[in-house]
C-alpha cells in the first residue's frame, strides 16, 4: 500500500535486465547489478520530468544464484534507492530453470508538473542532451547516475517539448522521438557531445568515437528539446550539475546527421534494438 | 501517465511466471500464458479486496518464442485485462539467452475501503475460504478466474479481519497468515472443500485428495478470517457466485489440522515454496 501522489497523476514503468544481454555476472559485481537494475528504470522517469517514489521487484533466479549474489544485488538496489528516496515496497522471487532476470516496476508522481513526453517536439525547437555519450559499455552502463534531478529541474523551471532517455543509442532514441512527434531532426557532428571511452573503444573497434556516442546507447543520459531561447538558457543554467549541449534542430521530416562540412546525410536510427516489432 | 486513484490509497504488486516452473510452452497455449501472468497479480489485488486499475508488462523472451506466440500471450492478457476493466498501460520487452519469463506490475486503488492484509487475524475468528482446493496442476492454474469481484464484496461488506490468496498451497498460506497476524489455527479436515481434480489426481499420484488440496497450490482462491457471526452471514451471502468454507478456527499459536476423530496434529507448510529464505 502507497500514499496516492500529492498531486497530479501518477507515472509507471517497467524495465527488465537480463543476465548475458545486460550483464554478466562473471565479471561484473552484483551490487553494480542491483544498481542498474532499478538506475535503468529511474532514468526512465526521469525522462519524464517526474519523481520517482516506491518501486517493486520481481527476480527470477537460477539454482547457480546464490543467496550472497541476490543479497548483494539488494543492496546495490537500495543503496541507490536511498539516494532517490525511493521506496522498494515488494517484491517477488521465483526459481528460474537458466537464466537470470531481474524486473523492477518504478511508480512516481508528477509532482504539480506536467509529465514530459516523446511526443511534444515542435519544427524550430533545439535538440540538445545532457553529458557524453558512447563507450557505456567500459563500465559507465552500470554505474550511471540516472538524470533525476535534472528531468526535474528542466521540467520545473523550463517549457520542454519533449524528452526521452536515450537508453539504446542517440540515433535510435533521437529517431523514438521524432517519431512519436511526427517531426524531423537535423543534429550536428561536431556538436554531439563525445565520451572519453567512446574515445578510448574507438581505438581497438575500428569505428570512429562520433559512431559510438551514436550508437552504443546504455548512456542514460537526457535527450529533448525546447524552443532555441528557451534551449540556450538551459545551457546557461548554473543548477545543472551536469552539461547540457545544443546538438541540432527540429525540422519537418526526416533525421538527418550534418558533418563538419555542412553536408547532410540520413541518420541511420543505428543502436541496440530488441525491441518487438508488432507487424 | 495514469490517473491517481479516485479516493484512498493505491495498491501495487508484481509477480512473474517463468517457463518451465509455471507453464511449459510446449503443453500450454500461449494465449493461457498470458492469462495466467496477469490472473496471479489480479489475485493478489483480490486478496486486498481492492479494484484493479493498470498493469505494466516485462517479457524478456529466447530467440525461440515467435512474435505469434508473444501476440497470442498477449491477446491472452489483454482479453482477462478488459475483463476486468484493467488498462494495459504499458511494458518492455528484452532478449534472453534461454528462458521465457513474464512480469506484470499491477496498481490498484482502495476504491474507498481499507486494504485487507495477512496481518489482522484475531483469535477467535472463522477461517473461511472460497471456491474448491487442489489439482490445480490438471488445468486450472492456466484457466482460473483471479477473485476480484469476490475480494471487492467482501472489503465492501463485511469486516474482513484478514485475507491472502492461496497461491502456494492452503497450508503454507495458513502459516504465512497466522506468522504475519501472530496468531495460531485450527482446520477441519473434513470441512476442506476438495475439488474434483485434486480426487482425480489423488487416483494417479499415491496421495490422498484432501493432501493435494492443502500442498498443491495456484489454486488462487481467498482464504481470510472474520468473527464467527460475520462468517456465518458470508457464507449465506447469495451475491458471492462461488461457495465459500468455514474451514476452521484461528488460535493462540500454532497450525494444527483436525481429522473427522477429532484428532489434532501438526499441519506442515507443505506446498510450492520458491520464496528466497533470507537467513
């Protein structure tokens, strides 16, 4: 039983790692586990400008789990929960025959806000997105702080159009979001912002870093867009203790990347993808 | 993005159903499946005696299951969801190497009453439960209809002392509610009421039909307590559409069960335990 929100709506959301496709326990601590577990589904509420408040856990667990491991796993969870203050009111724990699937359902409030969507990005609007992106894989993927604070702040205090988190690779979230808007977007190479370890996995992978901050995904970070004074403000604001970078510009169709040189060329929507296609 | 609830709190749960330890694709429909992942969770909404609202659904599925067989889940679910008046609002899905699990995360509100909990049994009080025990196994546990109606009645109705679905077996749910309410219990052997499957399954198993009806669990019928008076006017009451059981008696301590001499012995929490034993 929880407290209804304080005001407004409610907001939920469901998000499952998945043991040798998210993580690999062999050579990943499980507290880390935990922590993704539940950092992964606060980032989605954070992509709606909300707030977080109790979550629920479902594990299923093959015979190799041990106890310790489910414990440590616990504990990585609701270290962070803490740090959100959020509470893990239930959960469930089945035997699994093989693999290692860890669910968490995340409920929060909109706190008198709005709840931000895919779906609000106007022709004109700036794009822009929080941190670096690419190379998650190094470890960032499992040690990410979800944008919370920041999806509250820019909710709060700025008119934004449109959010999502990107969570499978800027080019596939930037191309979720437009979408969903029914616009277009044109975002430039020079501008996106590049990670240090897409830097540093760009020199053993044969790809370049600018492909990896496009289509690694597991960032976590903040992609959205609000009307270009509007976006230049949010730059500009000394709250956010994370930066915050204009990448490109919405347009009526078509997602577009433009290099150095100013040509133009389809954004392949590149990125992890396990998504069901329906049809 | 839901609404909050009408008036009262909000209810939330999470169950998950794996394959090959609570179906088996290659026995089952898949359409069942899907009733099943979301009937578990409506039952424990049931046994609160509060109204479903929205579930948010996770399947992390092997390379194996199709996009059919997951339209079929789904049509399953989604088929009991309306049913029910509950809005599928939304989900994940996630690649898995090997198993086939599905996650449901329900909410529900309160509906202007008090959540019922395993933890007001008084001694003194009837022990009751709905509908019949046991055998489950033989295909109820794919087709059974979760007691939302009869949770919601009985919250609105009468003062209902304390309530739990009989998810793991009567047994073992007798001793979770009795552990949770600090008190003890006493059943009747013959009041039990035995289902038909669990005699048709006593003839192949080498067990006895009232044993399969307090072990086999995911038999998802209510079992509660309320004063004596209060039970005799419930199991009178012509609106509830399944029969309801005095089974028995709640204590100072201890679970007991009574055979047709009047004798008194142990009553072992036998039945499906996966729960993770903490220390």
């Amino acid at each position: 039983v929880i407290a209804p929100p304080r005001s407004g709506s409610l907001v939920v959301t469901i998000d499952t790692i998945v043991e040798g496709v998210d993580f690999d326990l062999a050579s990943t601590r499980a507290a880390s586990v935990g922590h993704k577990a539940l950092a992964c589904n606060l980032s989605d509420i954070a992509a709606m400008g909300c707030r977080p408040v109790a979550a629920t856990i479902s594990v299923a667990a093959p015979p190799r789990v041990t106890q310790e491991v489910l414990r440590r796993v616990f504990r990585g969870m609701s270290r962070l929960a803490d740090r959100f203050g959020v509470d893990l009111v239930g959960g469930d724990y089945s035997a699994s025959p093989r693999d290692f699937v860890i669910s968490v359902a995340l409920y929060g409030e909109t706190a008198g806000l709005r709840p931000l969507r895919r779906s609000g990005a106007r022709v004109g609007d700036a794009i822009l997105v929080t941190g670096a992106l690419g190379g998650s894989i190094l470890g960032r993927h499992l040690r990410f702080t979800p944008r919370v604070e920041e999806g509250l702040l820019l909710n709060r205090h700025y008119r934004i159009r449109s959010m999502i988190d990107v969570s499978d690779g800027l080019s596939i979230d930037l191309h979720r979001l437009s979408r969903a808007s029914g616009v277009g977007a044109v975002i430039d190479a020079d501008r996106i912002p590049i990670s240090g370890a897409a830097r540093r996995l760009a020199r053993t992978t044969g790809r370049t870093a600018l492909e990896h901050a496009l289509g690694d995904g597991e960032d976590f970070e903040l992609l959205f867009t609000a009307a270009p004074r509007e976006a230049e403000r949010i730059v500009g604001d000394g709250r956010l203790r994370v930066p915050v970078s204009i990448i490109g510009r919405v347009t009526r169709r078509g997602c577009l990347l433009r290099d150095d040189a100013g040509r133009e060329r389809p954004l392949a929507p590149a990125g992890w993808e396990h998504e069901l296609r329906a049809d």
